[in-house]
C-alpha cells in the first residue's frame, strides 16, 4: 500500500473533516497514519491480503481501553471500534499534544515498568507475541526480487528460533508486554511519556520487550549510555539472562524479512535486506543495521 492508495482509504473513510488533502502522513509501513486536526487515523492493509488485520485493529483498539481502565500513559480511541473500508481497517485516535522532546529510552522504561505490572485483562484475551508470524508473508510479498536461497534461509531461522524460544525458562514473570518496545514508539507529551502504538500489544515473556533495546545497542548504534539508562530505569539488565541470545535471534530474523518485503519497490530496502541477511549468514553481530 503506497501513500495514494492509503489517502483514497482515508477518504472514503469519512472521518476527517474538509477533505484529506490536509492530512499529514505520519508514519508509512504496516499502517498508514495520519494526522488531521485533534485526530490520527491509522489505515491498515487489504484484509484481502491478510485477513488477521480486522482482528488486530479491533484488538488495538480494546488495549487501549485496558491501558485507560489501569491508568497506564497511552494514547486514547477516537472511536471503539474500527471502519472497514474497501477491506482496509481504518482506527481513528485522539491526537497527543505536541511532542515536548524526542523520546529516550529510559522514558521506555519508565513505561514498560507499568505494563509489566499490569495484570491480564478480562475483558478479551491477549495473543502470544507472533513475533516470527509475519516472516512467510513478508518473503511471499518480496517475491522474486530476493535471492531464493535467502528466503529459504530466513524460513528455516524462523522455524530454528520459534523452537528454541518455545523452550525458554523465563525470569520474569509472563504476563502482558507491548511487543515492539522502542522509543519510537514513545511520546512525551506536556504529562510525560506516553505510549503511541498498541497493536503488537501481547501475553508472552516480559523478556521480549527488554531484548528490543539490547539489539538497538548491539546492531542499530544505541550509545551504551543511553542503554545503561534504560537498564537502570528498569531495574534489569535482559543480557544477564540465558534465553536473550534465543529471542535476539528470532527478532533479528523477523527484523530482515520485514525489510524484505519492501524489495520490489525500494531499492534501500534491497540494499539494507542484502547486508542483514549477509550478516546473519556470517554470523557476524558486530555489523550495523539501519532503521528502515
């Protein structure tokens, strides 16, 4: 989904007054977001090609819910329930303030000490964190503009990995995590820090939400400082425990073929596919990665 096809969802959507041309695209990926006026809307892909997507939406939209009823920072529904339009959903949400200054990691921390805290709603029930769910998905939509043999090589990672972290012995009690814990994913608005994406919201190992932030020092350039931060706003360092190098692998798998998938159309993604995939082969750690 390109920009023109989201902002056609978007307006058949009816939710934004005097028309889309003044929405700003804020983010291009799984979903496409915008803001116009006090609200945000997140338009996601053709439930065609990936029929969970319905499911996922109105998930997101009962996280938030949940979030509110415990007092936890996040941002708030517009709406309770999701449109469906042309077989895309389309969530609407109140805007936060503007953002007072990037979000660091240890604000993070600040927050996912809360949601580990939380316990599990009654209301609905979380999913596992499917962190490796959307790895055949991603290859298929990549399509012939990666090298079979690396798809191949992706699938039988993603297979190693899911078994090996099927075993794990955890050190933190399981319970409900937010599943794609980055700073990106923080906004601190006039009342502090805020958490701005809910839909990988999940009931797994507590631990797969600290391991994020260990990859980020290790593959993306996060100073050490910074994690040392998050580390002591948390209370806990992930790498001390056995099973980290078990769900660094599987995120590090997912992390590639998500690049993947925008290979057909973007020659950076190629690019940055090529030398995460290369690195995994060469078993090389030390090589950086690039947010895409």
């Amino acid at each position: 989904m390109d920009e023109g096809q989201a902002r056609d969802v978007l307006a058949r959507a009816g939710v934004v007054d005097g028309g889309t041309g003044g929405a700003e695209l804020l983010a291009l990926g799984e979903n496409a977001v915008f803001a116009a006026g006090d609200l945000v809307v997140k338009v996601g892909r053709s439930t065609a090609l990936a029929p969970e997507l319905l499911g996922r939406a109105r998930r997101e939209l009962a996280v938030a819910a949940y979030l509110a009823e415990h007092g936890v920072p996040a941002v708030r529904a517009a709406r309770a329930e999701p449109l469906v339009v042309d077989g895309h959903p389309v969530t609407v949400w109140h805007r936060v303030p503007a953002a007072l200054r990037p979000a660091e990691p240890r604000d993070l921390a600040l927050l996912l000490k809360l949601v580990h805290a939380l316990p599990a709603p009654t209301a609905f029930a979380l999913p596992r964190r499917e962190l490796l769910g959307g790895v055949e998905r991603w290859l298929r939509l990549a399509g012939d503009a990666i090298d079979p043999a690396d798809a191949a090589y992706l699938r039988e990672r993603r297979d190693g990995f899911a078994a090996a972290a099927a075993a794990l012995t955890p050190r933190l009690a399981p319970g409900p995590v937010h599943g794609d814990a980055l700073p990106r994913n923080v906004h601190i608005g006039p009342e502090g820090p805020v958490l701005v994406d809910l839909e990988t919201f999940s009931s797994d190992l507590r631990e797969h939400d600290l391991v994020v932030m260990a990859l980020s020092r290790d593959r993306y350039g996060l100073p050490a400082p910074a994690y040392d931060a998050f580390v002591t706003e948390y209370g806990w360092d992930v790498r001390e425990w056995d099973g980290c190098g078990v769900l660094r692998g599987a995120r590090e798998t997912a992390s590639c073929a998500w690049v993947a998938q925008h290979a057909p159309s973007n020659p950076a993604a190629l690019a940055e596919f090529g030398r995460r995939v290369a690195s995994l082969r060469d078993g090389d750690p030390s090589v950086r990665w690039y947010p895409f």
